[in-house]
C-alpha cells in the first residue's frame, strides 16, 4: 500500500522559495556557506570562493529579471576539482598541479553550464588524487571524512561532492564517475547519486576545461539527497527531458548471489530491502547469470591506467614521483602496458558490452550494491578495499551505462542501472520511487 509524499524535497522548495522571492540567493548563499568545511579535516573544499560566490548571488536578480527563472536559479553547488573555474587553480586532489598550472583563465563547460542555469558556485571539492581512487584518501589535501562522523571515510573519488551535500553547504553536488566515483561515495554518505551515461556525456561538450581520469570511462552527474531532484538536475546539466514515469510494469534484473557473497551485512540488508520495496511497488525482480561481471576488473584496470598515464606524462614529463605512491605505481604500470595486452583488453571489453547488453534485452533495469561494505574506516588499511569495492561498480563502467544510487540506511546504497542512453527514463522511474513511500 503506497500513500503520497505531498512534500517537496529541501532543493525543490529552496528553488521554490527563490523563484517567489520570499529568499534571495544572496541569503541562501549565506547560509550554505555558513556551513562550509565543517568536517573535522576542514578539508570539504580545496578552494572556497565566500567573496565571489557572494557577489554572485548578489547580481543574480539583475542576471535574470524577468519572473521566468532558470532551472537552477540562487542554487549553491559544489563543482568536483577536476573542472576549471575562473580564477581559481584546478588542482585534481594534486598540490603539484595546483601550484604548476596556476589560474585558470575561463570556466570550464560545465561552470559555464551552471552559471547559465543560474547556479551559484561556491567552491570547488576534495577528491582522490587525480581522481585515480575510491576512498577519498588524499596525502596532499588530508583524508576527507564525513561530516558529523569522522571515523568514516566518504569514499570518493568524489569525496568533497558528497561531504559538501552532507554538511549542507550545497544541495547538489558535481561529481564525475569513471569506476564507481559518484555512486560509491553517495551509497556510503547516504546520498543519492545520478551518473550519467557516457554518450550522453561527451555529446553535451562537457569535458571542455577539465582533467580526465580515462577516456573511455569518464563521465559525470550529481550527488543530492532526493532522488526526486535527479529530474530537474540532469535537465540543467544535461538539457535532458525526463517525463513522468508510467505505471507499466517494470523488469528488474538482480546481481545473482554467488555475486554478492561477499557483502557485509548492512550492505546486503540494503539491497535486500530495495529488492523488497521495489516488489511492493509492483516490479518483477528476477535473479541474474552475473557470474562474468568476475572479468570487469581485469578488463578495466589496463585500459584506465594506459589512458591515464598518456595523459599525466605528458603533463609530467614521465615523472610520476609528484603523485601518492600507489598512484605513481599505476601509472608507471599503464606505461607499461604493450599494445598487444591493450588490444586484447579492448577485444574482451567488446565481448563483455555485448553480454551486458544481452542482460537488458530481458530487463528494464538491474539492480546491484553499490559497494560489498557500507563503512570506510578512516586510517585504516584500505589497500585492498579498491579491487573489492571496483568488483562491484566496473561491469556498469565498462558498458557506459547510467545509474542512479538509490540511498540506504548506514551507508548501503545500491545501483539502480539502466540500458545505454535510457538515462531519462531511469530518472524518472528513480524519482517516482521516492515520490510514494511503502507502508
């Protein structure tokens, strides 16, 4: 039995608000930045811009006068700092690259898309150096852990997207998602998190003006906390129409079990109970043959790290010495990587895209953890958490497809994940979701 939620979500009536003028972006930008690094690192930001994103959201009224506002209109966010922005250094979690590449001269295309949409930028987020990690660990800028819980790690790379979300600084968050970037650190932060697909992606011209992981991987969203904003933001990021989602009955093929052996139990009581909540809702959930999603990994390691160390030695003349140690040894490996072993795993990587594709032939969506563990100690060992958590979130990197993480309690989201480019009605059906709740 389902009953509406009459409510709207903080975003919707913060925008609301706005539009009506009972607030003005100024006093909203006010309030979100009151809040601004309040992790016990103080490190949610690596550049906060208070004076710039004030005067901001002081010129907007007279930016956009008329009664008809832009979608994202007084709205802080946090832009990930892999994206330049003008005036500020884009360090990609790297001191060298911050001090090396000094301002940057223009905005990126995604700043320019979010100032366009009338958003206002309040600085630019914490990652995992180069983008090239899970956890949010970074020697350079100190490890990121949750606000209000410092004894976890938000994962990341996304790291500072999501904290900047959690301390509610922002209401939404730039991240972007090559291995499981996004989806990892909303699963484990609450959060929920939309990642789009990589064609949808790369046609918009997004990647002008930012520093890429791997090419072949990349892609980006947003992290927010209700999955009825998901809509509204692909839209202004993305000019993607999402309709109201229908009532037809929906396939939902699941990650089997000889799969998800390894979850701890929160995470696994996080998938069960979405399992659940979508059959209430009327879904047919079916157990899939996901026993070849073993090889993702393998496929995906070699790729990434070729693609990435053509890119950063190029910037660095080989010398990977500026970097963590564990990143230097993945560059160093991709540098490695003889054009006989790329080719083969691009050979595997065409043959596991045509099973992917094969699995939505007989589903509308699947459905998987996010992460095998619902917790990341900070200063704990986590030398092996990266294959672990990869295991999960590279089958959905490999394809290119969209997801959306749908939030769980203790920090056990799962993946919602739809066929390639079905971004908007995987959207929609997210969002109805959370537009009616289960009793």
């Amino acid at each position: 039995m389902t009953s509406e939620i009459a409510k709207r979500s903080e975003l919707a009536d913060t925008l609301a608000r706005l539009a009506a003028g009972e607030v003005t972006p100024r006093e909203v930008a006010e309030q979100a930045l009151a809040r601004a690094n309040s992790n016990a690192g103080k490190n949610v930001y690596i550049a906060l811009g208070v004076e710039k994103a004030l005067r901001e959201a002081e010129e907007l009224p007279a930016r956009f006068p008329g009664v008809a506002k832009p979608a994202l209109y007084g709205l802080p966010v946090s832009l990930k700092d892999l994206f330049d922005l003008q005036g500020f250094p884009t360090s990609s979690g790297s001191r060298f690259y911050a001090e090396r590449g000094g301002l940057a001269l223009e905005d990126s295309a995604v700043a320019a898309r979010l100032r366009a949409q009338g958003a206002v930028i309040v600085g630019k987020t914490h990652l995992h150096q180069l983008a090239y990690g899970i956890t949010g660990e970074n020697p350079d800028y100190g490890d990121c852990v949750q606000p209000g819980a410092p004894q976890w790690l938000t994962g990341g790379s996304s790291s500072g997207a999501a904290a900047s979300v959690m301390e509610g600084s922002v209401l939404a968050a730039i991240g972007t998602d090559t291995g499981g970037s996004i989806r990892v650190p909303a699963a484990l932060c609450g959060l929920a998190g939309y990642r789009a697909s990589i064609e949808l992606a790369h046609d918009q011209g997004l990647w002008r003006g930012s520093v890429p992981l791997s090419e072949s991987f990349d892609t980006l969203g947003w992290l927010y906390r209700d999955l009825r904003d998901g809509p509204l933001l692909a839209n202004a990021l993305f000019n993607l129409q999402v309709p109201e989602f229908t009532n037809a009955r929906v396939r939902i093929g699941c990650a089997a079990e000889e799969f998800v052996s390894d979850c701890e139990p929160n995470a696994r009581d996080g998938f069960t109970g979405w399992q659940e909540r979508l059959r209430e809702r009327g879904a047919e959930i079916t157990a899939l043959d996901t026993g070849f999603w073993e090889e993702a990994m393998d496929i995906y390691a070699p790729i990434q790290a070729h693609e990435a160390a053509m890119f950063h030695s190029a910037r660095t003349g080989n010398d990977f010495s500026h970097f963590h140690t564990v990143i230097a040894e993945r560059l160093t490996w991709g540098l490695s990587l003889s054009q006989q072993k790329l080719e083969e795993s691009r050979a595997r990587l065409a043959i596991f895209c045509s099973r992917m594709d094969e699995l939505f032939r007989e589903c509308d969506f699947l459905l998987a953890p996010c992460a095998p563990v619902s917790r990341l100690m900070a200063g704990a060992d986590h030398s092996a958490s990266r294959r672990l958590i990869l295991r999960y979130t590279t089958p959905m990197s490999l394809l290119g497809v969209p997801v959306v993480t749908l939030p769980a309690p203790d920090g056990a989201g799962v993946q919602l994940i739809g066929a390639r480019g079905d971004d908007a009605r995987l959207l929609a059906f997210a969002a109805a979701l959370r537009r009616t709740t289960i009793r």
